[in-house]
C-alpha cells in the first residue's frame, strides 16, 4: 500500500510538469538542435530544476547557488497545475465532507507551490533585476487566478460549507475552530456566493489589480534607483560625518562618477544628508527627489495607477456586499470596523498635531536666532530637529553612532534574546545564501535543542527595495505528523561598511534591527500545528506588535552595556550617555506621530471611498491633508506615489496597524517595567501566548492569557509624551 501511494504520488509531481512544460516550450523561440525534440527538452529541464527535488542541503535550506532563473517560470506553472489537480482531487472524494477530508486537506494542498513562491517572492525584494522582475509580471495573474479558481470552486466551497454548518456538532480544538472559521470565511471574501456573471467581473478586477500592484512597485524602484544628486563641489558636503561623506564617494564611484560624491534617496543616504547638511538648497533637492517619487509625470508616474486601484478596490468590496474597501479589510483585522480605526486616529490626532506646531515654533525660534530670513520649510526639520536635540540634551546622532556598531548591535539582539528566552545563535558559514552579505545563524532553545535557521542580509544595493522587513523562506508546522522547523529571515538596508571602519548605525537604525527581530525571534519560536497559523499570520494591526516590544529593551542600561560600546576604544556607552539618550525619547514626538498618522489617514481616506469614479491623485492627496489640518511643514510618512505600503504591500486600509499595534507594546512594556526587563515569569508567558501561539486563536484573547487585562491607549499617549495632563 505504501508503495502504491508513492508511485501515485510521483505521477502527480512529474507527469504534470512534463505537460507545463511543453506547453512553455510551445510558447517559446526554438533555438535546440532539430535532433532534439521538446519532449525532451522539456524532462531534461524538469530533470535539473532544484525546485523538482527534495532539497538536499542542510536543513532544508534552498540551494541557492544551484537555482537558476530560468527555473522559476517552469517551477511555478508545475505548481500551479499540481495545486489545481489537488484541488480537483479533494472535489471528488465521494464520502462526506469532514474536517480532516475538507478543511485540514486543503491546509495540507500546494506545498510545491509554497516551495517555490517562498525562495522567489523571498529574493524579488532583495535580489530582484530586469529577468525577476520579467517573471514576477508574468506569473503574478496566473498566481491571481489560481487563487480565484480555488476561491470560485463552487463543489469545493459547498464541501467547505458542509462542515462549517455542523461546526457545533464537531469537537474541534481551537486552533481547528479558527482553521475551520477562516477558511469559510475565506470562500464567502473570495467570492464563492456570487453569480456567474459576478464571479467573472470578480476574477478581472484581481487580474486587474494584480498587475497594477506590481507595477506600482517597479515603477518605485525605477524612481528610487534613478535619483542621484552630484556634488562635484568639497563645500556643499559641509557638516556631513566622515562615514557618510566616504560612502557618497563609493557612490559616486559605483555610478561612473569618479572623484565626486553621489547621494540617492535611499534612506542610508538620504536621511544623514537631511540631518547635518548644512546646504539648505541641496536639502531641499534630496527632500524633493524622495518625496515626488512616483509623482514626475514620466513613465515610472504612479498617481493614476493608485487612483485606479482605488477604484477597484472598491468595485470589488461592493460586489462582495462591503460599504468600501476599509471595511472588507477591517473585518478580520483587530479593529474590527474603519469606525474604531478613526476613533483612535482621532484620538491621538489633536494632541500630536499640537506637539508638532510646538516643535515648529521652536524650529522657527532656532533659525531666527541665527538670523535666518526664511520660514521653515519641511526639508528643514531633520536639521534642525538635530540641532535642538543636541541643544536641549546635549546630544546628537554623531556622538551615538560609535557605540552602534552594526556587529555589536546585532549581538545585543542576540544578547537580549538569549536574556529573555534562553535562545542562542551560531554562525554558521557551510550554509546556503543567497547573496555575499547574507549572515546565516543556526538557533538553538535553552535545553540545547535545534530551533530553527536565521538569516540576516543587512546591507543596502540597488537591487533590494527599499526599508526593512521578516519573512520565512519556510515557516513553522507540525501537521502531516511532521516537525517542521522555520527558516527566518530580517532583510535591511544598512551602509556598507569601507575600508576597516564597521557601519556605523543612528539610534532609529539600531532600533529597526531590534524592531525586525521581533518579527524574528516570532517566527522563530513559532509552535503551531497548521501552517497558516503559525508565525506572524496574524491581523495587521497585531502582528507589529512583538517587533515594536523589542524595540524597548535597546535603551535598557543592561542591554546598551552589553553591546553599546565604542567601536575603537572598546569603551561601554557612558552612564551619562545613556540617560541622555532615555531623556531625549519623547523629543520630536509630535513630528514622529503627526507624519506618521497623517499616512495612515491618506491610506483610510483613499480606501473609505464610496465610489468607483477615478480621483485626481495629486488633488485628492491634497483634499486628505488640508481636512485634517496637516502642517506644510510637516508631509505624511508616505504620499500616495510612493506610497507601497498599501499599493504594492499588503498594508491597504491597514497602515494604521502600527499605532494601533504600539497600544500593545505600550502596555506590555509596563508589565515588564514593573516585574523586571528580564524577569523570567513574565518572559515565558509573553513567549506562551504571544510568540508561540502566532494566529492559532484570537489575538484579544491571548493578549489577556499574557497581560490579564486589556490594553489602555493611555499608555501609548504617555509613552509618546503626548499627553496633555
């Protein structure tokens, strides 16, 4: 019997792709030897694809130095024909629908198709060129109708629909509930109760909004890789750090601009220029490249693309029976409904717009102090936003950055981890990668025992988008009576380092790295038994949760003593130091929050739209920013040309995740505060219900497991120093 099922199963895998893959080469310029026939073009391809295998490197890692480009197209379609015989299979199996036959098989379908989406969406954010980028246009509407053909499969949702109406009557453990709850729901969002002739219009609009998406974030990178702004003149580098002065030069020299200095709106690049550029014309050049990108009017012009998904956006929560797209959104989100996400929007709103006009004023005062003739204007802010900081506290980012090696940095994360859950890391470098800088670290638990594989790709190129984020090249499981073990990874964009001098880190880029391995360290003790539960498959607005808690041990004395140390001297961050640093946290609030908020109301209002009508980007933008009252010198985090957060990301009607999320964190850290940063109970009970339980319950309900209470957005007001008591 066991054999019987083998050779069935290796039918499945081969025989399909030997198909997909003639039809490719039907599709495709012939250039083989006439002897040779595509038959056998097609098993020879098949036959050398790493995809087509069991991986056989250490722990499962993919081979990426064996996986060529030419791999993915042929890959993705066997995956694509494999996950819809599954799919056919499970319609026709003749007993009565089950969780285990229905729910728990669909769970257990794609896993080719896993495979191969996790290694290439995992390197198209870090590794992507002209043939990924090539692949991706392609693949992504067969990926969006494949996702319909499962969604519109009316014998496989009435299986579905068959156990969930018997949900009372089954003894299902929670996690099995959800599993059970989500998957219906999934049908009923994905259109399985429309007609015909809706179910069609649905499957254009994902079409539609599938290539708009993944245009939006090709014409970005083009934008952001295009800008340069040429300094050929040694003044106008005038109070810029040494580091960054070099790494302009390496710039330069890298784009055929030899002997000048080059800086681009990365934010490596741009960010340190803004901050000690004393140029107020060259600051204003930098601010402008970043802030109008995707808004040029040239062929990489993303305003009507964002106008037009907007429109479909909304078409599609219409025909699904939703007021707006806010609201199909919201519905699995904490939140619940756009009503509570402007509620606590509002809430903040006033008082963070009030600290920030404070800060203005106290901007203006600086530069007529100075006998400035100018109002101050958004590009500005950073400058001197600095200034007054080192005023006030007697600090600035220059005096910090030399206890913030990159390498020690990273080693206080490990510390803090390994302080908190026992957790250590191993370098290992007999592993996979896919690219020189990536760092690979084998986990292991306080007993010793294998956790899983860390990666961490720090550095900045032209070929990795912009920002920082987590995802799992695998994720954590158990079902099919399997251990599955995660491989997890942090990707950034931090400068090179040149010469013998280490990258040095700002206090914001030293937090992103603790930030992103909060999104790590979940994935990486992850203990669910159904793969789409475990790890960060949470809702938007819970699963920054853990990352922001991380955030809060950096400025912990104990921790910065650990780490913090001065990158020549060896010397640990001085006391004084320190409490500088606690005591500016609250400074620039109003500015951090207002930017912030007002993009998470853009993203609101652009998907609070009742109605289809195409707006014009630029106006409506402005309509948005007016309304609320946003200051001129203050511009939203993201304006809507750049703005992939919620057109080329997953974050539409959910950018606001991140305050609400930081309601959490707030009260989290108080429990921490009060019980002891590294207090061992505490520790346990927050890795018990939040980082191991990933989506296997409601995220409320394991909140008050940890807390025993739920949180108060009193704590997030305080925190931010916004409050008006």
């Amino acid at each position: 019997m066991d054999i019987d099922q083998k050779g069935n199963l290796m039918k499945t895998r081969y025989l399909a792709p030997l198909a997909v893959a003639i039809a490719l080469a039907g599709c495709q310029q012939n250039n083989a030897p006439a002897n040779v026939t595509q038959v056998e073009q097609a098993v020879q391809n098949t036959a050398n694809n790493p995809f087509f295998a069991e991986y056989d490197t250490p722990y499962g890692i993919p081979p990426f130095e064996k996986i060529k480009k030419s791999d993915y197209l042929p890959a993705f379609y066997h995956g694509i024909e494999q996950s819809k015989l599954e799919i056919s299979a499970l319609t026709k199996v003749r007993s009565r629908p089950t969780f285990e036959n229905t729910i728990v098989a669909m769970e257990k379908s794609g896993n080719f198709l896993n495979k191969v989406s996790n290694t290439f969406y995992g390197l198209t954010g870090s590794m992507s060129d002209e043939e990924m980028r090539a692949i991706a246009k392609e693949i992504s509407p067969k990926l969006s109708a494949l996702g319909d053909d499962i969604a519109l499969n009316d014998a496989l949702f009435q299986r579905v629909k068959q156990v969930y109406d018997r949900k009372e009557q089954l003894e299902l453990r929670t996690d099995q509930k959800l599993l059970l709850e989500k998957t219906y729901k999934s049908f009923v969002r994905g259109g399985a109760n429309l007609n015909d002739a809706d179910k069609l219009k649905l499957r254009e609009l994902n079409e539609k909004l599938s290539g708009l998406s993944l245009k939006f974030g090709e014409n970005l990178l083009a934008e952001t890789n295009t800008f340069e702004m040429v300094i050929d003149n040694k003044n106008d580098l005038d109070g810029l750090p040494d580091d960054i002065i070099a790494a302009a030069a390496e710039t330069a020299k890298a784009r055929g601009h030899e002997g000048k200095w080059v800086f681009t709106t990365h934010r490596p690049s741009k960010n340190p220029f803004l901050t000690y550029s004393t140029n107020r014309k060259l600051r204003e050049t930098i601010y402008k490249g970043y802030t109008m990108r995707g808004n040029n009017g040239n062929a990489n012009d993303n305003q009507a693309i964002a106008s037009e998904m907007a429109s479909l956006r909304y078409q599609k929560a219409q025909l699904l029976g939703y007021k707006t797209h806010a609201h199909f959104v919201l519905e699995n989100a904490t939140a619940k409904t756009p009503e509570n996400v402007f509620s606590l929007l509002n809430k903040v709103w006033p008082a963070a717009l009030e600290r920030a006009k404070e800060e203005t004023a106290d901007i203006q005062k600086m530069i007529d102090a100075e006998g400035g003739k100018f109002t101050v204007a958004a590009w500005d802010w950073w400058y001197y936003s600095e200034k007054i900081r080192k005023q006030r506290f007697d600090i600035d980012a220059a005096e910090t950055k030399p206890y913030f090696s990159l390498e020690a940095t990273q080693q206080g994360v490990f510390y803090t981890a390994e302080k908190l859950w026992g957790v250590t890391f191993k370098e290992r470098f007999d592993l996979p990668k896919y690219h020189e800088d990536v760092r690979t670290f084998e986990v292991s638990d306080r007993d010793g025992s294998y956790i899983g594989i860390f990666m961490v790709d720090h550095y900045v190129r032209e070929s990795k988008r912009g920002g920082a984020w987590m995802s799992s090249f695998r994720k954590q499981f158990k079902m099919n009576g399997e251990d599955v073990t995660p491989i997890i990874y942090n990707v950034l964009n931090y400068p090179q380092p040149i010469g013998d001098k280490p990258t040095l880190l700002t206090f914001d880029q030293a937090s992103t790295l603790f930030h992103e391995f909060g999104h790590a360290i979940q994935g990486l003790l992850s203990d669910g038994y159904y793969r789409s539960q475990t790890g960060t498959a949470l809702p938007r607005d819970y699963v920054e949760y853990p990352s922001q808690v991380m955030e809060n041990w950096m400025t912990e004395p104990e921790v910065l003593a650990n780490f913090a140390k001065h990158y020549e001297t060896g010397e640990v961050i001085p006391q004084e130091l320190v409490e500088k640093i606690q005591a500016s946290g609250k400074f620039n609030q109003g500015f951090g929050t207002t930017e912030y908020l007002a993009a998470a109301l853009l993203d609101m209002s652009w998907h609070s739209l009742e109605t289809a009508e195409l707006q014009d980007a630029n106006s409506f933008e402005k309509n948005v920013l007016k309304e609320i009252g946003l200051i001129e010198q203050i511009a939203p985090r993201y304006k809507t040309g750049y703005y992939s957060h919620i057109f080329a990301g997953g974050y539409s009607a959910g950018y606001y995740g991140y305050i609400w999320s930081n309601i959490y964190d707030a009260d989290t850290w108080l429990a921490f505060k009060e019980n002891g940063i590294f207090d061992q109970k505490t520790a346990e009970l927050y890795r018990k219900h939040v980082l191991e339980s990933g989506g296997t319950d409601d995220p409320t309900v394991m909140y008050r497991r940890f807390r025993g209470q739920d949180p108060k957005v009193e704590a997030l007001i305080e925190r931010r120093g916004l409050s008006t008591k």
